[in-house]
C-alpha cells in the first residue's frame, strides 16, 4: 500500500507538469487551431537561458525569472515573425512549419550549447519526506505543485475575470465577429502564444531537472506525454488538460512502477488509442457543433 | 419616385455615402459600382435574390471584405483604410449573417463583449441594463451559453450586443433568417422603434421582402452585385414589374 500511496504522489507530481505543458498547447490550438509541435523546443531554449543566466549570476530564481520572461518574448517572435505568416488553408501547414522549428531550434541549442547533458539544479530538495511513515513526497513536488496550481488559478482568472480573457476567448472561437466588435484579434493571438510560451518554459523549467538533464531534445519524451494529456482532456479544454495531465501522469507513474519503466510509453500509446476511439474529441469535449 | 441607377451619381448629404464601390472575394468581383446613401435615422432595405450580393455588400461596409475601388464615406470619413476592428468605434455595428453569437460565451459575456472597446465605462454598464430591459428574455438567461438560446433569442442578444456600443449604424444581415414570422415582426418593429427614439440608421438585408419594405423607408434592389433600382419602400412594394422581376412576388 506504501508504495501505492508513493507512485500516486510521484504520478502526481509528473501530471502536474504535464498539465501545464498541455495547458500550454490548448491555449495555442484554441486561439489559432495549431498544435505547436515546436512547443517542447522552445521550452528547452527557455532553460537553456535558465541555466546560462543561473550560471553567470548564481541564482536560481533570476534563471527561473529569465526563463519566464524569454518564453514570453519567444513566444510573441514566434506568431509575429513566423506562425502569422503561414496559410491556414490547410491544418498540416501550421505542423510543418512548427516541425521546422522544433529543427532550427534544436540545431541552434546544440551549435551555441553543445550536445552533451548538462545537470539542471532544482531549488528545493528532491528526496521525499515521509508522512505518517509513508515517503511521499518531496519539497520539490510541493513546489510543482505550488507553480502548476498558481499558473492554473492565474490562467482561470484572467479567462473568467478580466476583459483581455474575455476577448481572447471570443477572438478565438469568433475572430471575425470579434473583429466587428472592435476586439483586436491579432493582438488577442499574440498574447495567446505569449501566454502558452510562459507556461511551456515554466512546463520545462520543472521537469528538465527531473530528467536526464538538459539537453537540446530534453523535451521529446515530455511533448509525447503532454500531448496525449492534451488530446485525451480534450484540445480545446483548459480543465481537459489538467486532467489529461493527471491522468497521464498517474498512468506513467503506475505502469513504471508496477509493470517497468519500459512499458510506460506503450501504456500512453494505448490511452490515446482507446480515448481517440471513444470519445476523438477528448473527455472534456463539447459535442455540439461550433457555430460562430 | 425612382432613382435610375445608371444615372450619374449625386452626391447626397448622408451618414453612409457609397459611391461606385467594387468589391469582392479574390479576383471575381461580387459587387459592381454600388452607390447609394443612408441618412441618419433611415432605414434602408438591401432587396434581391440569392446571390445579389447583399451580404458581401455589408461586408465590404464594415470591413470584412476588402474594396477593389469606390469610396465608403461614413459621416465625412472614407473608410478605405479603416480596420475592422475600428469601425465600431466609428457608430458602425454589423450584426452578420446566421446572429453573429459566440455561442461558447453566456449572453452576459456576449453583451459586455459588446461594450469592451468603450471607453465611457459607465456608460456602458447603463448601456448593458438597457439591453436587459428591452429584451427580458435575455436577463433571464445571462449566465446560459449562446448555443443553449433559440434562434429569436440569439437574434435579440445579437442585436442587443450591437446596441451596447450605442452605434449611428447598424449594418443587420437577414435578422428573420429562421425565426417564426411573430419573433421577425417583433424584431422589425423594434428597429423602427430605435430609429424613432435614438435617430439610429440601419442598412437592413432581408430576404423577406414583405417584412424589409414595411419597416424601410427605402430600398435598393440588387442583381448580380449592381444596384438595379433605389426607391422609397411605398413606391417598391407598389411596383408590380420590379417585384415580379426581382423579389419574387
């Protein structure tokens, strides 16, 4: 049972940043009906800038902050420089030119960074504290948990509470009668992308130094896992993917912990398998028809 | 008395003036030379068949679609690099074609989405009780989603969103399409309402002809994207040969 309790926190504690990094690929796909497969590399840029600015100042939070602040910046190059240019006639040319991303970047990383792992310093202990006798978890999982919390209640506020959520929305799911209501759709685009960059560096920043380390690709494996979160909540629901993050990390947690580490991978292959038949719009999915 | 369209065009003193606007989807062109004039506190009815191009032509007024030439004069002001974005904060509002509503929002965020754009908040908010209290219905349903509403009521909270910016003109888009014919004629009578009460223009493209041409004061007729004929709403319905030739009954 001790172990059951053990891989539930761990599965957890990994959901959570899978649901942040999902988050981060619905606020995208809901505001311009792209999945940005270049989401993973460029959360891996914003702790490469993490680790060079930890490594000149000595500080892990001003890392943490330029992190934060890069993925933001990143993100609003990348719509305006790149994304807002491509022909959305077709859904396959939004993946392409991510695809083609994930590339340059990777390349540039490993040009100016080199292709070795290098350690990422985590700025809370990872070993687990018992509870009730019980190692549960660590600081650093109170942590995630903190970060990914705070970004989710942040991310609900500005959606329900302020007018800049409340355009997004609308430019999203009705550009041009958003447009006729003086909402200006390309900003609303731009924040969304800013947004979604955040919170993929804040997505990397926690995961990368629970991995092998840092690495130009470091975020393949946790992009597969994020996104399957994504799909199986559902593309377009912020609450679908949290909880396809959950779901997807308390299955990883369970199989490796159970069956091995090596029939994970396969054990999300198959929840995407069975949720794609069941419900292909996701489990949070809306089933009416978008009108506007 | 009717106006013949080929004559040349005289510049009269209105709100919307058009004059020879070309306009269309790509290289084609859907609409040809267009010219005609709205006065405050007039209600014009945009008439013609499928196709004529009525709903492309309030989508070249407000912006949607982009003017391949001809001038959009909107009370002195050529409109030409306007954005769509703006137009609203010009007196423009364009309720289009199938309501308009962004059916994921409630009626409470659709309207204050109406209103976001204002600076004179306080006006706005006032702005959002008077939409509640011309449409009952929809304070009753604020927190419902927009595709929880029936066809009238999406037609109202279209309408009521359009109202919150206080606008000069309202560009409505077949405001009939699928609602019963009481709901239409509710709808109808309160555009003559607005316009009696606040001088509010409205450009109206309605596929039901009987209902346009008993609220307009005017109507231009359209086939095939040119203006076929500009006459008061009396004279239209009287004229038996343009009614057989190009409205239907």
């Amino acid at each position: 049972m001790d172990r059951f309790f053990y891989l539930t926190f761990d599965g957890l504690s990994r959901g959570a940043v899978y649901a942040a990094f999902a988050l981060a690929l619905v606020l995208i796909w809901r505001a311009a009906r792209i999945v940005n497969f270049a989401q993973g590399a460029m959360a891996v840029a914003a702790v490469y800038v993490a680790y060079s600015v930890t490594g000149a100042t000595g500080s892990y939070w001003l890392g943490f902050a330029a992190a934060l602040v890069f993925g933001l910046l990143l993100g609003i190059a990348v719509e305006k420089a790149v994304m807002r240019f491509v022909d959305h006639s077709s859904p396959l040319n939004g993946v392409v030119v991510a695809l083609g991303l994930v590339l340059i970047t990777q390349g540039v990383l490993g040009m100016v960074y080199g292709n070795e792992y290098r350690p990422v310093t985590t700025p809370f202990r990872r070993d687990a504290f018992d509870v009730g006798g019980i190692a549960l978890l660590s600081r650093y999982d109170v942590f995630v948990f903190a970060a990914v919390g705070a970004v989710v209640v942040a991310l609900t506020l500005l959606f329900t509470r302020t007018a800049a959520g409340l355009r997004m929305r609308a430019a999203a799911f009705a550009p041009d009668v958003s447009r006729l209501l003086g909402v200006p759709v390309g900003g609303m685009l731009t924040l969304g992308w800013a947004l979604a960059a955040a919170v993929g560096s804040l997505a990397g920043m926690l995961v990368v130094p629970t991995e092998l380390g840092l690495h130009p690709t470091a975020m393949d494996v946790v992009f597969v896992s994020a996104f399957t979160a994504a799909v199986v909540g559902g593309l377009d629901s912020p609450i679908g993917a949290v909880t396809g993050g959950l779901i997807v990390g308390l299955l990883l947690s369970y199989v490796s912990g159970y069956l091995g580490a090596t029939v994970a991978p396969m054990a999300v292959l198959l929840l995407l398998v069975v949720v794609l038949l069941g419900r292909p719009g996701g489990l949070f999915s809306s089933s009416k028809a978008r009108l506007a | 008395m009717a106006v013949n369209p080929d004559e040349p065009y005289r510049k009269q003193s209105g709100l919307l003036e058009v004059e020879d606007l070309t306009a269309g989807y790509g290289a084609a062109p859907v609409l040809h030379d267009v010219r005609f004039t709205v006065r405050p506190g007039q209600i014009v009815a945009v008439l013609g068949a499928n196709g004529a191009g009525k709903t492309t032509l309030l989508r070249a007024l407000s912006g949607l679609v982009e003017a391949d030439h001809g001038r959009i004069v909107f009370d002195g002001e050529d409109l030409r690099d306007v954005k769509v974005e703006q137009m609203v904060r010009r007196g423009i509002a364009h309720v289009p074609e199938g309501r308009g509503v962004v059916t994921e929002l409630t009626v409470d965020e659709n309207l204050r989405l109406g209103g976001l754009w204002r600076r004179d908040r306080a006006d706005a908010a006032r702005a959002l009780d008077e939409v509640y209290d011309l449409f009952p219905a929809l304070a009753q349903r604020r927190a419902s989603a927009g595709h929880q509403l029936s066809g009238g009521e999406r037609q109202m909270l279209a309408l009521g969103r359009a109202l919150i910016g206080r606008p000069r003109l309202l560009l409505l888009d077949e405001p009939s399409l699928g609602l019963a014919p009481r709901i239409t004629a509710q709808i109808l009578a309160l555009l003559r309402e607005l316009r009696d009460r606040t001088g509010l223009a409205v450009l109206l493209v309605e596929q039901n002809v009987r209902s346009a041409l008993s609220v307009a004061d005017e109507g231009i007729v359209l086939s095939l994207g040119r203006v076929v004929t500009r006459n008061s709403a009396a004279d239209l319905r009287d004229d038996a040969d343009l009614r057989h030739a190009y409205l239907g009954f």
